[in-house]
C-alpha cells in the first residue's frame, strides 16, 4: 500500500502496558469491528490505504477463503454471518443473500452474545447494508443499531454518515462492543470492476477508517482501556471485472486483521478463519461459546501447520510462484507409499499435505472449497487428482502418526477435522496400534463425511503405554479424496 500519514492505533495500548501501582484499576476492555464489504485484500495492496497497512503493520494478518455451493455461496449474507456469528453456514443456516433458513436464535451474533453475558456491556452496530439488521444478523438485543439504507441512497454517502455516526459515539463514553459496516467497496467492484475505480473506494474508506480509529485514539480515556481493533470482509471480488458468490479464488478471499494487546506485531498466520473474528471479540470480554471460530491470538499446535511447502511439480493449472503442497510430513510421522504405483500426479501420490487454496486450485467445483473445518496446512489423500497423470491407479496409502503415550485400562480419545467424499469401492480407514503392535479397526468411512469433527473414544489394552494412529486410504481409483486435520489424542 502507498504510504502516507496513518493513524498510530496502538500508542495508547502500549502506555497502559506499562507497569503501574498495584492499586491501578485494569484497563476498561473495549472493541471495535469494522467490516469493508467485497475488499479484495490483493487490490487493498497497491491501493492508497495506509490505516490499513499501518494495522497490519501493528497487529496480525490472517488471510483465507470461505465456502463456495454447494455449502453457500460466496457472497455477503453467509459471509456476514460467519462473521457474526463465528459458525460456518452448515450451522447458522444462511446460503444466500435470501437468509432462507437462518438460525440466528441458535448462534446469534457477538454482540448480541456480549448483551446476553453481560447486560452492563453497552453494544453498538451501524450498517448501510439494512439486511444485516432486518434479518437479525445482528440482532435487536442489541443496544443501539442505526441503520442507513445504501440501496436505496447509494453506498458512498451512507458509509460518511455511517462515519459520522461512529466517530460521534466512539469519541467520548460511547459503546464498549461496537461493529461498524462500510459498503461502497463492494458496490463499485459490481458496478464496474476491481481497476481504478475500486482502487479509489479502498482509498476513500480506508480515509473514512482512520477517522473512526483517529475517535478511538483521542479519547480521554485511551490509556486507561484495553482495545481490540479488528477490520475484515465477507468476501473478496473477481478481478478484473468484479463479481463473487462462486468458487474462485479471488471472490472466496478473505482476510481477518486485528490489534490490541498480547497480538504479535507484523503476524502473518496461516491458520486464520473467517470465523475467528466473533471468536476472538468474545474471549476478549472472557466469554467462550463453542463456535468454530478460535480467537486470533490462539497458535495452531498442529505440525502440519509448521511444514516447508513446495511449488507445483505436475499440477500446471496452479501458479508457479504458489507454494502450497509437500510430500514430507511433519516429524514423528510418516507416509506409507509402499503400495503406490509409481506413475500419476507428483503432487497427490500418496498422502500429502496442502493448503486450501493450492488443494481447491487443483480442481475446483468438486467441494475441495468446502474443507471448512480445516486450518492451514492439513493432509489429503486425493485419488481423483492423482489419476489425472498416466499411471495414477490403485491409490493405497497411508498416514501414520506419532506414538502417543496412553495409559492402560482407560478410553482415549481420537479427535481429527476430516473432509471425506465417499465413491466406488475407495475404502478409508482408521486404525490404531498399541505398543507397535497389530493395527486394529476403529473407523471405516463408507459413506460422505465433509467438514466434520470426529471424536473417536478407543480402548485401552492392559500393558500399553502408547498408541500409533494411522489413517489409510486404498481400492481407490480416480475415486473422490480424503483430508485430515488437527489430530489430537487424549
């Protein structure tokens, strides 16, 4: 982003760090969402935009895709809501812009969680999309919601007075939780694509962000109060002519960005969700729901996500630059390709690991996009990919973990994020071994099992003290795909 004179957020932030009297009050926790509709993150970078850049530089950076159809389409309503909410559309129901099917009463939004956790927390949200509030995307319970409609005056005004509005509230006293929803982006990217005249929205509210941020910095009471800033989008645009609501790349890009205290400067995660943007403002205020989403300021344990990944070998169709795959799994694991044939795609004989967006660019429309539950770096077995190469037959491989210390007479527990498509007579299986003894079956997959969280409870011999899981996928050919993610045994 070209830089020119930025709003210094975080000033405040690091002065109350600072060591105090022990008789000091806490800090007073505040936060602030702001939600940039359609901003595609690639084009915010050449655009004049230093608040946003200046964020980033100050805070941690997280960027991913969201779902696409068959799960929901790639377009405002569901992306909103997994924002709102911190639950992926399988959950709070909403596919479309139409909000058909919302289950807001069930998952509702973070503001109106805050309201529920504790009614003295004062909650504020403005919005020119008027949707967000008439479906209950954010809901009534909230204690001030001005809403402004830009479909019927046009997105450029209503976002200044959306401004106006929260620089007013946000100056003085004000709300403790607050969201704050600029539009014009996105109108424009429909209207006339993601070139110049997009460049110049992005510009136009990043302008209008560091007036907002700019309210919070000169309050009287800043240096007393521990804010967490957050600015993200429900989903990115086609470039160049605009457009979104299907499985490309650039129209499922997101991104969430945060600030505040205990936030690594400068992070660049690869583990961010959508999800985690109510996730991370509920801990903020110590409330912790079971959502998908897991707060910004929690690392990935997973060693996946710790891999060196590679550029592409045989997959043509995935930019060369993207590096986004590897055959070598983590240490304390290992891969068994011994069965496999030795010809078909490099990239998919055997299990590898890969990231969403070098996965779902291998072949989209096949619901690789729709891996929700997965984060960063996970590992798949794809026969379907692997036979697209002379000699990809008769896939038989498998992943096998690290030895796990179990103790004898007890159940553990086997927990994985798997995204399975059943066909044919693939087979996949879950087995385990105690004391590097015979492999025993605990889970044969025989039919879809997308985006799930399994739990698997297990036996425990007498006299074993560890316990390998392997996870093996075989009769497949050309068949669908296996993916696992985030093995936890306890």
């Amino acid at each position: 982003m070209h830089r020119t004179l930025a709003v210094t957020l975080l000033a405040g932030v690091a002065v109350a760090g600072l060591a105090t009297p022990a008789t000091a009050a806490a800090p007073v926790k505040k936060l602030l969402v702001v939600g940039m509709d359609g901003l595609n993150w690639d084009i915010a970078v050449a655009a004049d935009a230093p608040n946003l850049d200046d964020l980033a530089a100050q805070g941690t950076l997280g960027r991913s895709l969201v779902q696409c159809p068959s799960v929901a389409d790639s377009s405002s309503g569901p992306g909103w809501s997994n924002i709102a909410t911190g639950v992926w559309p399988d959950r709070h129901g909403v596919k479309n812009n139409t909000f058909a099917g919302k289950q807001y009463a069930t998952h509702p939004d973070f503001l109106t969680r805050l309201e529920s956790a504790n009614p003295a927390l004062g909650t504020y949200s403005a919005v020119d999309w008027a949707v967000l509030h008439s479906q209950g995307t954010f809901s009534a319970a909230i204690d001030t919601r001005v809403t402004f409609d830009g479909d019927a005056n046009g997105y450029a005004g209503e976002d200044a007075k959306i401004t106006a509005d929260a620089v007013s509230r946000l100056s003085s006293g004000g709300p403790d939780a607050s969201f704050v929803y600029l539009g014009n982006t996105d109108v424009v990217a429909h209207s006339v694509g993601t070139g110049t005249a997009y460049r110049t929205a992005i510009a136009k509210q990043d302008q209008q962000l560091g007036q907002i941020l700019g309210a919070v910095r000169n309050r009287a009471t800043y240096a007393n109060e521990d804010w967490l800033i957050m600015v993200t989008t429900d989903h990115g645009h086609r470039t160049p002519l605009g457009g979104h609501g299907g499985c490309g790349i650039d129209e499922r890009g997101t991104f969430v960005l945060a600030a505040g205290a205990g936030i690594t400067a400068g992070a660049r995660p690869i583990d961010t969700r959508q999800v985690d943007v109510a996730a991370t403002a509920l801990q903020h205020f110590g409330v912790a729901p079971a959502l998908d989403g897991v707060s910004v300021k929690t690392r990935s344990a997973d060693p996946f996500d710790r891999l060196a990944l590679r550029t592409r070998v045989d997959e043509t169709g995935i930019p060369s630059t993207l590096a986004g795959w590897t055959p070598a799994a983590p240490s304390g694991w290992s891969v068994d390709r011994s069965r496999m044939p030795a010809g078909g795609m490099t990239e998919w004989r055997g299990w590898s690991f890969a990231t969403d967006e070098f996965w779902s660019r291998a072949q989209s429309g096949q619901e690789r996009e729709n891996a929700l539950r997965t984060r960063g770096v996970f590992a798949v077995a794809d026969s379907d990919e692997y036979a697209d190469k002379s000699g990809g037959t008769s896939f038989d491989s498998t992943l096998v973990s690290p030895a796990y210390p179990v103790t004898a007479g007890s159940v553990a527990r086997v927990r994985y994020v798997t995204h399975y498509r059943q066909e044919g007579s693939q087979k996949a299986d879950v087995l385990v071994s105690f004391n590097g003894g015979a492999d025993q079956l605990v889970k044969r997959y025989s039919a879809d099992a997308r985006a799930t969280v399994e739990s698997l409870p297990v036996t425990v011999p007498a006299g074993a003290t560890t316990m390998t899981v392997k996870f093996r996928y075989y009769d497949a050919n050309n068949n669908w795909y296996w993916v696992i993610d985030d093995l936890r045994v306890s």
